[in-house]
C-alpha cells in the first residue's frame, strides 16, 4: 500500500503528480454525461450480435481520445480495445492517463462492457501486432470501428528505426502572439512571445509524426489480417481552430500534418469503400483544454476568451464524441463538409462567436485579462487534466497511488 495526501505541485500548466481519486471521479462525471442511447437503435454492425459493436481507440487516455472511448461504452455500448501510453507510479504517481485509464476499465466492467487497454507505442508494430492477436482470439476476429486520437512528440518508423519529431512551428516567417501564463503566484500575465518559423525537414518531421502515416498502418496491418468487418468504419480526430491562432496551427508545421491526416481519409475512404463497404472520415472537434493544446503558443488565452464569449454554451469534448458516434453509427445522418470531414466545430466558428473572441484578444492585457476570460473556469480546467479541482472530491484524505493497471482478465 502506498497510501499519501497529494497536493498539487506545477511548473506553469505541467504538473509533477497526479490524483488517482480526482481522476476517478472525473471519469465518473465523463460517463454519467453520456446520454441514453437513442431510443431507436442504430443500425446494428455485421458483427455486433446482442453485445455490441468492436471498437478499437487509438489515444483512449486522455482528452477526445477518452472522450471517445468514455462515450463509446456509454452510448454505443462497444466493446474491444484501448491503446495509450502512460506510465505506472514508482517514486512519483503514476500519469493521469494511467489512473483514467483504471477508472473507464473499472465502469466497463460494471456495465458488462468487454474492453482491455493496453499500454505501449501504438506507432510501433509490436502494439499492433497485440491489438490483432485481441481481436482474432477474444472478439471474433472482426473489427467495426477504429478511432485515431494519438499527440505525441515523436514516432519511430518500424520499417527503418528512424525517429521523427514533431515542432510547433509557423511556416515562412517568425510569428509574434500574445499568450497567457500565470506566474508563481497564480496571477494572470498576457504576454508577447515569438516562434521562429519551420526550417529544415521540420515540416516533414511533424507530418511523419501528427499526419496520417500511423492512422493508415493501423488499417493496412488489420486489413491484411482479415479482421475488418463489412462496413468498418474510422475516424481519425483533427482540428481547425480560429483564424486567432491559424499562424500557429492551421497555417503551421501542425496544420501540415492535418492536411496530411485529411488527404489520407479521402485515400482510406475510397480504398474502404471499394473492399469493404466501409469509410474513413476525419472529425474535426473543438477547441477544449488538453494537455497537448496547452503548449500551443496563445491557444490558453484563445480558449479563455472563448469561454468568457459563451460560457456553459461550449460543448465539452464528451458531448462532441457522442455527436460523433452517433453519425458513425448511423443513429444520427453523417454530416459533412465539401472537404468530407465531420465538423463538430461549428458553434466555436460561428462568425459572431469569432467576431466577439477577436475583439476581446485585441484589447487583453495582464490588466484586463480578469473581465475578458474565465481565468478561474480555465485554471480548474488545466488542473483537472491531473485529477485536481474535481468538484465534490476531498483532496485532504490519503489516497492509494498504486494503482495497477486494467489486465485483459478483469
């Protein structure tokens, strides 16, 4: 037993702890946000039977990635597998990931959901190879739905052993922001910082990295193992953002990489189509507080003006996937753009909204910040990524950091 009182200790927005109770009760708050499923059913999938759709979620830890595993057992009642890559309490705790992770196993298994999690490099062949040998030996052998949610800072290519990484970066020109940060204290500064622009194989290494390349491994690897079912559906999960932060993402070395990730859907939905009467389609969700969107220069104020705009009218990251699985499914009509992608942004693009964000950016100052964003919405948002600021949770009470991770037995 390893049994402590945890306080939150950080470095800007990265903590250095996490909280297994917060986390656990933040998961619970995911599930019980869920929706009942719609009282006339979807579609059933080739292989679902009476215990569900096979769903594999690629990034099943954190933001949408848990969003779409929390909302998928809740409201579609899948079963199969989650991926992530998280690491296990030793002399600190365990991540956030990790403890989320225990706590959306232990609510499956309470509603009788079959789903395993594994822990490893889903870039690397060994993972898939894992995911396959699951879904032949424990879920007959056929695979519905594939969502692809993976961030991360490098990737090893398994033919070659290269390692690519990926930048945050503008293309062409250095870029200036304004940002937003707190200093030791908690207070609120508005800053001014510079990005240089992309150079070298940048742009090329963040596509390697964040663009399709893995999404569409994964499928090629389970396609030539016979495991797709008719009509197997993927998405992969991207985002456009505002023309605020373009520069920076869209017009970047990230948007780079989603462009890639979106000609590659165009590519597997035509490929799927044709061999299985399946599609591919990229989500294009939201603008939320993720660990990822954090480490974006300016995209921590965007998103407290855009709270401080429209308050509780933001839609949560678990309210956008079940939207989601819902048109996956074909409970709901698969609404998409000219581009083919599923735009679950519309209520953060709508011109007014835009209009109202941008006037607050051009007059937000570390003495006006206060009026103009939801500092305090954003501050609970950033620390609850590690399970802290949980409403209702009694963070003076020890709690068992070690927790162990979800085996395919339980």
């Amino acid at each position: 037993m390893s049994e402590r009182v945890i306080a939150p200790k950080n470095r800007g927005f990265l903590f250095l702890d996490s909280h297994p109770g917060g986390c656990r009760q933040l998961v619970d708050e995911m599930w019980q946000a869920v929706p009942a499923p719609l009282a006339v059913p979807a579609p059933a999938p080739a292989t679902a039977g009476d215990e569900g759709p096979v769903a594999l979620v690629i990034g099943s830890s954190s933001g949408y990635g848990l969003a779409a595993t929390i909302a998928g057992l809740a409201r579609v009642g899948i079963r199969g597998i989650g991926v992530c890559f998280e690491k296990a309490p030793a002399r600190r705790t365990g991540t956030a990931g990790w403890y989320r992770t225990a706590a959306t196993a232990r609510l499956a298994r309470q509603h009788g959901r079959d789903m395993v999690f594994l822990n490893g490099d889903a870039f690397s062949d060994t993972v898939k190879e894992q995911v396959a040998d699951l879904l032949a030996e424990r879920f007959g052998g056929r695979l519905d739905y594939l969502i692809y949610s993976v961030a991360a800072p490098r990737r090893t290519d398994p033919d070659t052993g290269d390692v690519y990484a990926s930048v945050l970066k503008p293309i062409g020109s250095p870029y200036t922001t304004k940002t937003l940060v707190f200093d030791e204290h908690g207070a609120p500064e508005v800053k001014e910082v510079t990005t240089a622009p992309a150079e070298g194989d940048d742009i090329d290494q963040t596509v390697a990295v964040m663009g399709g390349t893995d999404w569409e491994r994964w499928i090629t690897f389970l396609a030539d193992r016979s495991l797709l079912a008719d009509g197997f559906t993927t998405a992969a999960l991207s985002y456009i953002g505002s023309p605020l932060t373009a520069a920076i993402y869209r017009q970047g070395t990230i948007g780079a990489a989603k462009s890639h990730l979106e000609a590659t859907a165009r590519t597997l939905d035509e490929r799927l189509g044709k061999t299985l009467g399946g599609r591919a389609v990229t989500s294009v969700n939201a603008a939320a507080v993720t660990q990822s969107s954090t480490a974006i220069p300016g995209i921590a104020l965007y998103v407290g003006l855009l709270r401080g705009v429209l308050g509780d009218a933001m839609v949560a990251p678990i309210g956008q996937l079940v939207e989601l699985w819902d048109q996956l499914t074909g409970a709901r009509p698969l609404d998409l753009d000219d581009e083919g992608r599923v735009r679950l942004d519309t209520w953060e693009l709508d011109p007014a909204v835009q209009d109202a964000v941008a006037e607050r950016w051009s007059t937000a100052t570390s003495d006006t910040i206060t009026e103009l964003a939801d500092l305090g919405w954003f501050s609970d948002e950033v620390r609850r990524l590690y399970g802290f600021s949980v409403p209702g949770f009694d963070y003076t009470a020890a709690v068992e950091t070690d927790v162990p991770w979800p085996t395919p037995t339980d």
